[in-house]
C-alpha cells in the first residue's frame, strides 16, 4: 500500500502541479518520510503510510467537492493545479515530525512492549502555516493556495482556539479555504480510522 499510494501521489504531483521549483519540491519530499510517516500520533492514520493515504484522501474529497460546488466547468474556478496543490500539500509540514517510539502495555495482564508515534518537530513553525512556509521555499504559491492551505485545520487551529477571527475573514473571501477544510474533515472522520 506504501509504494502504491506513493506511485498515485508522484503520478498526480507530476502530472498536475507544472510551476518553477516543484521539481525541487517534489525531491524535497522524497527525501522526507513523507510516504512513510503517519497523518498523526493517534487521531487518524495513525500507521505507517497514513500521511500520504491521508493526502490523497483530501484530493479525492476536495476534487469532488469542487465538482459539486462549481459544476462541470469547474476548472474555470479551481485549476487543477491548485486542486492538486492544496490538497496533496496541505499536511506537508508533518514530514520528518513523527517519531517511532516503545513504551509498556499491559496486555491480558502481561506488560510487553509496544511501539507508538511520538512528535519531534525540529521546525516549529505551526501547523497550516507551516506548510505554506515549507512549500513556499520551493515553488511560490498563489494567495488563495496559502490561505487554504495556512487555514485547512478550521476550527481545530489552535489561533483560532485563542480567539483568533481571521479564519472567518478567509474563508469568506476565499472560497477553496472552506472547500479544503471541508475535504479535510471529510477524509479525516468518513475515509480514515482512528
């Protein structure tokens, strides 16, 4: 399943996302445990291969909201480009975050040991945000893919959590911020398990 669904991701990156530097981003990332590494430590995905599972998920939601969203010419809203963009990048800053580690587990009254996923984020730069930094050091975003992208986890945000109201300025003025979040939650809480 890893290397399948890394196959699909390489295919889609390639096939869709055509700017100056993506080349290079697309390196970046196979250089990463991106295709490895878990969508999170316990929530959704939480297995090897679950991030890019996840990624891909969110492209398949966000695509067909699109398409019901903006009808058949919906291409003349939504590029491909930026759909593939946001979607499949949207969680980039998870690469190399994730570490495998043992603890003890009583199992039928035995203690053995077990591994878990662990966060060692050596860049803490944020969520949402951290992902258009990383991508924009590659390839250069347009506004409406940074806001999407920097908003993705919606109300789960922890600005947002803090009060922060810039979220709702956002998503009224770009429309794939709560197209993306929505594809977010959707591949999140229908397509994946705990």
């Amino acid at each position: 399943m890893v290397e399948d669904n890394k196959e699909i991701f390489c295919s889609l990156f390639e096939k869709n996302i055509t700017r100056e530097g993506a080349d290079k981003l697309l390196e970046w990332i196979l250089s990463t445990d991106f295709f490895t590494a878990p969508a999170s430590t316990k929530f959704h995905s939480a297995y090897e291969g679950g991030l890019c599972q996840h990624s891909l998920n969110v492209y398949n939601r966000l695509k067909g909201l699109v398409e019901l969203e903006f009808g058949e010419n919906w291409s003349e809203q939504v590029s491909m480009e930026t759909l593939t963009i946001v979607a499949l990048l949207h969680d980039v800053c998870k690469a190399n975050t994730y570490k495998v580690d043992i603890r003890n587990v009583k199992v039928d009254g035995e203690w053995v040991q077990q591994p878990y996923y662990t966060v060692s984020d050596s860049l803490p730069y944020g969520h949402g945000e951290k992902s258009v930094y990383i991508i924009n050091g590659f390839m250069r975003l347009t506004r409406e893919e940074a806001m999407a992208i920097n908003w993705h986890m919606g109300g789960f945000d922890l600005r947002v959590k803090a009060g922060s109201y810039s979220i709702s300025d956002a998503f009224y003025t770009y429309k794939l911020c709560p197209l993306l979040h929505t594809a977010d939650m959707l591949a999140t809480y229908l397509d994946e398990k705990r």
